[in-house]
C-alpha cells in the first residue's frame, strides 16, 4: 500500500494562516505559565505540567516561543524568549543533565533561534557551549556521537538515529566561530549513520552499536520501536528531516539517494490520513496509538528537501507536505484551549511492546516536539523561512 495519492486534498494558503494564527495565539497564553518554568516533555491528560530545565526536550518550547515570535514580532515572545535563554545558560554552565547527545535539541531552538532572530549575545554562548558539550561526546574509534551513558562503556557504545538532528548546531558553531573540528565531527557522525542505520528496504534502525575495539558496526536495535525488525515512525520522520538537513549543510549527494529511499518505506506504510501508528508496522485498521508529532517531523524534512531537488520531484515532496499537514490541522491540532494547552493530539512518547523495555509515557498525547514541528512545518508553508537548524 502506498498512501501517497495526488488527488488528496492539500491544504491551502488560507488554511495554514488560519491554523499558525491560532498555534501562535495557544503559544500566548501558555507564556503567563511557561516563562519562568519548561515545559514538561509531554502533557498529562491533554495538559503539559511545567518542570525544571533537566529534560532533553525542554528546547522545544521556547522554540515555539521564537515561531511567535517570527509571526507577529511581538515583544511578550521575545521577552519571554530572553529570560529562557538565561536558563538555558545557567544549564550548560553548571552542567545540569548534559552528558548525552541532545545538545542540538535543546539548544537550536532555544537559543541559536534567539541568536539569528535577536542576536541575543548569551544565546550565542550559551548555544556554543552545548556545541562544545555535544563533541565531547564524539567517539574517535568508529566515528560517532556516543549517545548517552559512561563514555566508551561497551553497552553504551552505540548512537541513535535522532542525533542528526543534533548536527546542525555543531555546524552553526563551526560558521560561527571558524572552527573546523565542529563540522568535522557532525560529517564525520552523518558518513557513519548513513553507512549503518538504513536498512535495505528504507527502513531504519533506531538504535546501532558499534564495536568499541574495532570501531566496526556491531548491530541494530529498534529499541523504541515495537520490535528489532519493525521500523520506529519516529526514527524513520528524524532520518526523513535529518537527511535533508545533512544534505543542506553538506552537500553530498548521497543524503538525497537516501532519504528518497527512506521517505518512500514511510510513505508506504502509512494510513489513508497520513498520520502513522507509532511503529510503522502497523496499518490501517490498527487499534494502536498514533505518533502526531512523526508526521509534523517528516513533513519539515519534505519541505526542507525539496528546496534542493528539481521542480518536478519537489513538487512530490511539497504535495504530500501540503496533505499531511493538512490532516494535522483538520484531525489533531488542538482547536480548544480548554481540552488542551498543546498544539498536536495523539503523540507517541514511548510505548511498550512485549519485544521492548520502553517506559511508557506520553501515549496519545501532546508532545513537545510534536508541538514546535507542528509549528515549523506551518511557518514553512507560509513564507520563505530560514530554518534554526
């Protein structure tokens, strides 16, 4: 099955005004309790609860903050931007939940968006810092962003398919301060993700270890996902985005053959309204939750390739974009602030599997990231955007 179809409908200019409108507008009345707080990674019963700055999702809000902003150019967005960009410097100074590979998740929308859009100088430094923080992280013996654990400790000598995400600050910080080692690194992670984290068949691995004395892959795992042989929705949407984005900093060749493969196994595998189950190897008729926030991510990575391709295999690429999001507006943003302070229903966080060991959380919810893609992908389809990443 593959449901891609033309003729569906595609959302208009109209649509997207009307549907960023109202995102910013939620955005406002969430600042009164989400300036001097984070929001919590995923709501509870439709409502976020706020938290300290200690999780790795955290970046996401002031990210929405800062599409606010960019829509209306508002002073309450920017000034509530600013005071979550000191907190975002207190973290990386005092070293508060940073060893792990994040830093581009935390710190891209949060403070190299205040830099572009405010040129807020701690934003600057505080998002060069978390770029320092992220090659700390780098394993010279196999090439890669460890992502998490006691460096170099065999079991946690593996990193996951989200990390590209993460590259785009190291190659902002090497822009900005004329360091070569920061682009090095994220090309060195992106040759190594792409030669080990695709399947054959387009999907992808979530997980992938490597042999910490050979620096030779070892083996896959799919260890958010339902199983070791199914494909993760969201994995799949981060390498969908973040093979555009390596193509956009890179240039190679190779990252437009890939993602074409990994955006056809998505596309092939979802439901008739284009929003997947949160594994992809469930299909229509599937009484498993849904993952929103894979659809908002793979719709900015359709957008952001098809500013690179030919006219006539964009405009595939911008339709099925245009589709997708139109089904986020029409089935599952929120449309009534007091059923929900977020933006996107019906988010997959983790679910377990009996072939996982997830913690499950944030099930049919609002996520966080979920939230901002949502809102990137309008913004996108509304003006000639400069992404954050």
């Amino acid at each position: 099955m593959n449901a891609f179809e033309p003729t569906k409908a595609l959302i208009t200019d109209d649509e997207v005004r009307r549907a960023l409108d109202a995102a910013t507008e939620q955005v406002r009345c969430n600042l009164a309790e989400f300036t001097n707080t984070c929001q919590n990674h995923s709501s509870v019963r439709g409502f976020y609860p706020p938290c300290e700055n200690n999780q790795w999702t955290t970046g996401f809000w002031p990210g929405e903050i800062w599409l606010a902003y960019e829509r209306t150019h508002d002073a309450c967005f920017r000034d509530s931007g600013r005071i979550l960009v000191e907190s975002f410097m207190n973290r990386i100074q005092n070293r508060i939940e940073v060893d792990h590979h994040d830093m581009g998740f935390l710190y891209t929308p949060s403070c190299v968006a205040a830099w572009k859009l405010d040129r807020n100088a701690t934003a600057r430094d505080a998002a060069i810092l978390a770029a320092r923080q992220l090659c700390s992280r780098f394993q010279e013996k196999g090439s890669f962003i460890q992502a998490w654990g006691e460096m170099g400790k065999k079991e946690n000598y593996r990193y996951i398919i989200d990390c590209l995400l993460n590259l785009p600050l190291l190659y902002w910080a090497s822009n900005e301060t004329g360091e070569k080692r920061f682009a090095e690194i994220a090309d060195a992670h992106t040759r190594t993700c792409l030669a080990n984290s695709i399947r054959a068949d387009g999907s992808t691995w979530h997980t992938f270890f490597m042999n910490p004395k050979t620096g030779k892959g070892d083996r896959g795992e799919t260890c958010q996902g339902y199983k070791n042989d199914s494909s993760w929705a969201r994995g799949q949407a981060w390498a969908i985005y973040g093979l555009a984005l390596s193509y956009r900093h890179t240039r190679d060749i190779k990252c437009i053959g890939i993602f074409n493969t990994v955006a056809e196994y998505y596309i092939s595998r979802l439901p008739s309204d284009l929003v997947p189950y949160w594994d992809l190897i469930f299909q229509n008729g599937s009484d498993e939750p849904r993952d929103s926030s894979s659809a908002a991510i793979a719709s900015c990575g359709f957008l952001e390739m098809s500013k690179y391709l030919p006219e006539q295999e964009a405009s595939r690429w911008k339709v099925l974009a245009r589709q997708t999001v139109k089904s986020l507006v029409d089935n599952y943003s929120v449309s009534d602030p007091s059923i929900s302070n977020g933006q996107l229903l019906h988010g997959t966080y983790s679910k377990k599997s009996p072939y996982n060991t997830c913690t499950e959380e944030g099930v049919d919810e609002c996520l966080a990231w979920g939230d901002y893609f949502y809102i990137e992908a309008l913004t996108r389809l509304s003006t000639d955007w400069n992404p954050y990443w």
